[in-house]
C-alpha cells in the first residue's frame, strides 16, 4: 500500500511537470512546493545561489536563514549535496539542486525530522525543480538564439540591400548562407499577420539559423511583411533550390509557376502554397536580380504585393517596366542631379542615407527600419531642408529629390564623372541655373521630361488607367497628388468621398503595380508620370 501511495505522490509531480511543460510560460517551481508540503507537512523555500529566497510555501520561517547561511553557502559553492540540520525547535533539512554552481537550494523546515518516504518525495520533488529550471533555461537559450539568428539575417539582407557582397560574407564567416552563392535571387515578399512570423521563419529555419537557399527577414518598418530572399540560380549559373525545409515540399503544382518560371521548386514553392491556404496571406514576387541588386528586387517586390493584393490569388509577379532613370539625357540628367544635390556636399553620411529613406518611406517606418526615435529623423531633414531650402513635406519635392539620388547613387557629387564645366546651382523647376564655367545652364528637370522617351515612357506607365470602368482614375490621381497625397482634401476636391477616393487608388495600384498606399514608394513613378504627360515634347 505505502509503494503504491509513494507511486500515486510521484505521479502527481509528474503531472505538475506536464502541465508546466506544456503551457510555455516558464518554470514556477511554487505549486511544486505546496504540493510537497502538504505530503510531508513542513514549510519549504528554494533559495537562489545568492543566499536570496526565491519562493516559498506560505508559512516558510525565513528567521531561519541567517543561522543557515555557512551551510547554505556550502551547498550552493558546490561542497556538499545534501545536510541535515537543527535551528531551533525545526528539524531542517537541504538539498542542492542543479550541476552548476552557483546551485538554489531546497530548504525543507518542520518539527520533526522527515521520514524515510519524505525524505525520498524531497529528493524527488528537488529534481523536479532543477529539471523545469533547466528547461526554463533552454527556453531562454533557445528565445535567445533565434533572436539573434534574426538579427543576423537582417543583417545580411541590409548587406545585399547597399551592394555590398563582401560585407555580407564577412558577417557570416563560418557559416556563409547559400544564398550568398548564389548567381541571382528574387524577393518574395509575403503579407501576413505579424505573429505568423516568427512561426514561419523559425517553421523553415534549417540548422545554421538561415532558410536553406533564401532567408526569412522580419521586415522592422512594416510589421505585417516578411522579406523572402530565394536563390534564382547558383554561382556557376545553375538552378539550385534545396536544402534547409524548403526543399523537402513536394507541392509541385504547375499553376504555381505561370508568373516565375524559373522557381518551379523549393522557396517558391512554399511560400505560394502558404498563401492559397491562408486568406489573410498575400506575395509579391520580383523579378531575378544579381546579388548586389538586392535593393531594385526588393522595390519591385513592394510593388508587386500592392498589385497582388488586389487580385483573386493574392499572388502577383513584378510587371517588368523599363525605369524612367536611364530614359533621361545622361550627361544633362546627371548636371541637374548633381546641381541639387551639391549642397548636401559636406552632410554626414548618416543624414544622407536616412534622408534616401525618408523620401520614398514614412518617417515612423524609417525610425523603425534604424531602429531610432522619429525624432531624429525629423532632426536629420530638418537639416536637409534647411541646407537644400526644399520643403520635404511636399510630395513633389520628394520624388524630384529622390530622382536625383538615383542618377548620382545616392551621392551629391556621384554616377556621373566629370562635370564638363557645368555650374553649381540648379533646381528641380522651370528655370535653371547657370554655372560660373562658361556660362553653361544646369538643365531643369522640365527640360529632361519634354524628351521624347520621357513622354513614350510617361503615357506607357499611365496607360492601364484607361481601363477603368466608368472611374476616372487618372482624374483622382492627379488630384491626390495635387493635394499633396491627402485622401480627404482629394475628395473635396473631386467631389467624392474619402472612401471612394481610397478605393481608386487601390484600383490604381492594382493597374499600375504600384505601391502607392502601404509604403508609397510608387508615388515617386506616378508624380513623373503626371508631370510628363503635362509638358508639352520638345520639338
């Protein structure tokens, strides 16, 4: 009968071990205690290897610590295992818990010495204790690894974000992702709900913290996106998709692979299964882009999930449009860049990269893509404006500054070599400067739109929104615009409501796969587009 009541005791602690274990909210060694007082009827506390009680049954005599403290800090050392005591009219008894020193101490206080069977449960019941606090530490370990499997990850893609190929070997020496071997990649960028992140990148994560051929990266500025990097090819040019959990899919399903050929199996995969069996899912997916163009596959997959998301499928490949930057005259192009731009000479480098952000991305999502306060944003245009004496609260302004980042690489005197005698100042409007070497103009960026391939471009790019159903798109849009991006001033203007302005421009981004609501990087294309087709050609 007592083997058997000792058994039942015993699976009752179990028990307690299950239901820790299986909840996922961190060891509580305290029900383990009050259960183990009420069977022995004594008062028990651990105490935490600095001689601290970390939890207690309710009626624990901590008055007894003190006189207990040469004895504690024995155990704890590493010393002794067990002791046996007296602290006045208690009978006390000790058990160290754990391998590591410094190692908590069961503390078990009563008026009489336990008996052989309690002594057993104490043992037992102590065990228990070290084994969930071990698992808590694991849990801890493993929270710990995974965070900074996803730093790193980041990391890597903020490498292949600047161009930077070596960076990003660098910081993975020693593990190098395959994905860095890679001759292209395309970007699957995913819309999901924030907390399915982390199940899926860790659901897909293979054992160096990496996705086999691609990378899963928590995008910071947009808590709904996941960045999918996916290895189009490998470095000697051929197709390679396996390894990590990707590749082990089967689903094969050849109405995946109408919009991406080429990803016929693996990352792809995956991710378009996911979104047809989840409604809250959408994926954009770019088109294949050398390793150091990370950031124009990155741009277009933004795009892409804008036009998917307004689709059946909720699945949208990149529609390949040529860019209005290599359109423009170069050398006059370049003048016009470098004149705006020239101010900003002598600004910090930081300024500068957070300034290349802040016109194509909200500010609060350029504080969360640095990981700094919107204040220092803020203080950082601030400057830029100051400096430039622009307004970049203007949306006109911005996509004539971002233009001209991306003719000079992002640099105020860069992309363009030698300034063939042109001047140092210039704007973005109708009149031009001139420069102090022969008298030469800096062209205006009106100059650079009335080209012909300009114009084919402009009414290329806005021609889907003559599709429009008996809506007038292209009316909404250019109001939008005019009201400097502002959905309510739009519907005064043209006479609708703010909710029906907000439907053309999801209309709108669907037709012209531009992002122009999420993060707004396609406003830049439109602002040109309009601006263009508002000029008369040169002759």
């Amino acid at each position: 009968m007592e083997a058997r009541a000792h058994t039942g005791r015993l699976d009752e602690l179990l028990h307690e071990v299950r239901r820790q274990m299986s909840r996922g909210a961190g060891a509580d060694p305290r029900p383990v205690l009050d259960w183990l007082g009420r069977q022995i009827d004594a008062d028990v506390a651990l105490v935490g290897g600095a001689g601290a009680v970390e939890t207690s049954t309710a009626r624990f005599p901590r008055q007894i610590l003190p006189s207990l403290e040469p004895t504690l800090a024995r155990l704890s050392g590493g010393q002794m295992a067990a002791a046996a005591t007296e602290s006045g009219a208690l009978q006390v008894r000790l058990e160290a818990l754990g391998p590591h020193a410094p190692r908590p101490v069961l503390v078990v206080a009563g008026t009489s010495a336990p008996t052989r069977e309690a002594a057993s449960l104490v043992s037992h019941a102590g065990s228990l204790i070290a084994l969930l606090d071990r698992a808590q530490d694991a849990d801890t370990t493993f929270r710990g690894y995974q965070h900074k499997a996803r730093q790193l990850r980041f990391a890597v893609f903020s490498a292949l974000l600047a161009g930077d190929l070596t960076l990003a070997r660098r910081m993975t020496t020693g593990a190098v992702p395959s994905l860095l071997d890679a001759a292209r990649l395309r970007v699957y960028l995913l819309h999901c709900p924030p907390e399915d992140r982390d199940r899926l990148a860790q659901t897909y994560q293979d054992g160096s913290g990496y996705h086999g051929t691609g990378l899963m990266v928590h995008c910071p500025a947009f808590k709904e996106h996941l960045i999918c990097l996916v290895a189009d090819g490998s470095a000697d040019g051929s197709d390679d998709e396996t390894g990590g959990r990707f590749a082990d899919e089967p689903d094969t399903d050849p109405r995946d692979f109408a919009d991406d050929p080429e990803a016929a199996h693996g990352q792809g995969t995956v991710l378009r299964r996911l979104v047809r069996e989840n409604s809250l899912y959408a994926l954009g997916i770019s088109s294949p882009y050398p390793l150091d163009a990370t950031a124009e596959a990155y741009g277009q997959a933004l795009h892409a999930l804008a036009a998917a998301r307004h689709t059946p499928e909720r699945m949208a490949a990149y529609l390949g449009r040529t860019p209005l930057v290599p359109l423009l005259p170069h050398t006059e192009a370049g003048t016009w860049a470098r004149a705006l731009l020239r101010p900003l000479g002598s600004t910090p480098r930081a300024t500068l990269d957070i300034t290349r952000l802040a016109v194509t991305f909200p500010r609060s999502a350029v504080a969360r893509l640095l990981d700094i306060s919107r204040n220092t944003v803020s203080h950082h245009l601030s400057r830029v404006e100051a400096t430039l004496g622009l307004d970049l609260g203007d949306v006109r302004t911005r996509a004539a500054l971002d233009l001209a980042f991306c003719l000079t690489g992002g640099q105020p005197d860069g992309g363009f070599g030698p300034e063939d005698g042109f001047g140092s100042t210039g704007g973005f409007g109708s009149t031009g400067g001139f420069g102090a070497q022969g008298g030469r103009p800096v062209p205006t960026l009106d100059e650079l739109f009335r080209t012909e391939p300009a114009h084919a471009w402009a009414r290329e790019f806005l021609r889907p929104l003559q599709d429009t159903r008996g809506r007038d798109l292209h009316t909404t849009l250019s109001a939008w615009i005019d009201a400097n991006t502002d959905a309510q001033r739009t519907a005064r203007q043209v006479g609708l409501s703010r909710n029906t302005v907000r439907a053309h421009l999801r209309a709108a981004e669907h037709l012209l796969s531009r992002d122009l609501l999420t993060t707004g990087s396609g406003i830049h294309d439109l602002v040109h587009a309009l601006h263009i087709t508002g000029l008369h050609p040169a002759d």
